[in-house]
C-alpha cells in the first residue's frame, strides 16, 4: 500500500486491517506517521516500508522487503502521488520542467516500477492491483496540469495491465476519486475555495477517505475479478462522462 501514512492510504489500510489482512504501511519521509497508522492497525504482522518512488532501486527494494515481512503479496494499492502547483502563466520554464519531471516520476513511473516488482510476487498465485486515479485525469488540472496528466497516464497503464495480467489471474482497477477531505487537499478546502469546491458536487460536500477505501476494498475482492480494467469515479456526480 503506497502512501499509506495519510488520507486515502491510511483508510484504505485500516480498512484492509479489519478485514484480517497484513498490510505494508509505505512511506517516503514520514516514518512517525507511518509508524502511527501501523500502531493503530488491528490485527498483527503489519509492517512499514519506505522509498522513495522516483528511485527505483529503491522501489524494489521496498516492494521486496513488503513481501518478505508479509509472507508474499497479494494486493497492491498504487496510491502514493504528489499534486504541484504550477500554472503554465504564472512559472518560470525551469519551475515548470521541476513540477513535470517530479510529478510523473513519482505518479506514473514509480507506481508502473512498484507494479513491475509486485508482478514478480504474484505471478504464479494471482492478485489484485488497484490504482488510485483523480477526476482530474478526466475533468482538467488548469493549476496542477502535470498531476492531471500523470493520472490519465496512469488510467491507461492500468487498463494495459488489466490485459497483459489477466492471463495470470491478476485484476487491475482503478479508483478515481474527485476531492477528498485529506491533508493533501487541506489548502484548497480550507481557502476562500473551499465553498466553491464543495458545491462542485450537488450533495455539496466532499468525499470522506473511507468512502474511496470502500471501492478500493471491493477492487481488491475476489468478486471484482470481472470488474478488471474499470476505472470507478468517485465524485459525487461533480463531473460525469
């Protein structure tokens, strides 16, 4: 589970913990956090695990260590990403060229290298893969457009390896989730935005982290083996294609 010490990661392993699975807190430089969610896990045998995504070295090694501490794997969430602020008006080329060149190796590279060293694990059992996408892949970024592209990259990745995988019985889903009452869009929500944001939505709210942890539960069931390849839009109709 990437980027599990926070928001949508720390539900999802919560709500995989009470289901009676192990889960692997990873982090990239919030160890007391990751450490924190682990200590609040039910159950036993969970474990954290750390890299950075943008070194893939790194991933390997984490996604290997995941494996060995758990006893094997047999789901991963690709949900770990970072979100830039960096209108195409209002940057210099060289912060432009940082913004695209961070973004991608994390969101896209890193979860495509974290899904390469999981394939290694679970190829002669199967398993499931569920990504965590944004409705920013379908609606636009204007100020993010970097994040944006990154998670229409990443819906496409996951349904090339919905096919490319299926043969061995591993699924791939992906969430897309608009905005979620996290850390990550604590700025937005709580700027002269954050009325505006929510009446994005006409239930004029928006998304819990466990709400997105239910769908990434049902991704990761054995029942949604059929629903491999799909992506799910969590957005409270605030966008609908």
């Amino acid at each position: 589970m990437t980027g599990a010490s926070r928001g949508i990661g720390r539900a999802v392993a919560q709500a995989f913990a009470k289901l009676g699975d192990r889960v692997a807190v990873h982090h990239r430089d919030s160890a007391e956090l990751a450490h924190q969610v682990r200590a609040g896990l039910p159950g036993c045998g969970h474990t954290v695990v750390q890299a950075d995504l943008a070194d893939a070295d790194a991933v390997r090694r984490m996604v290997d260590q995941a494996a060995a501490e758990l006893g094997g794997l047999d789901v991963l969430v690709n949900n770990a990403g970072i979100y830039l602020w960096h209108p195409i008006t209002e940057v210099s080329y060289e912060q432009w060229q940082d913004a695209w060149r961070q973004t991608l190796a994390v969101n896209l590279t890193g979860a495509a290298n974290v899904t390469w060293c999981a394939v290694q694990h679970m190829k002669e059992a199967g398993g499931r893969i569920v990504n965590v996408s944004s409705r920013g892949a379908f609606r636009g970024e204007p100020r993010h457009p970097a994040y944006g592209a990154s998670k229409a990259g990443l819906n496409g990745f996951g349904q090339s390896m919905a096919r490319a995988l299926a043969p061995l019985g591993i699924s791939v889903g992906t969430v897309a989730p608009g905005y979620v009452e996290t850390e990550m869009a604590a700025a937005d929500l709580n700027s002269a935005r954050g009325e505006e944001i929510r009446a994005q939505s006409p239930f004029n709210r928006v998304a819990t982290p466990e709400e997105i942890a239910a769908a990434v539960i049902y991704l990761a069931s054995d029942a949604a083996e059929w629903a491999s390849g799909t992506i799910i839009d969590l957005n409270g109709a605030s966008h609908l294609r």
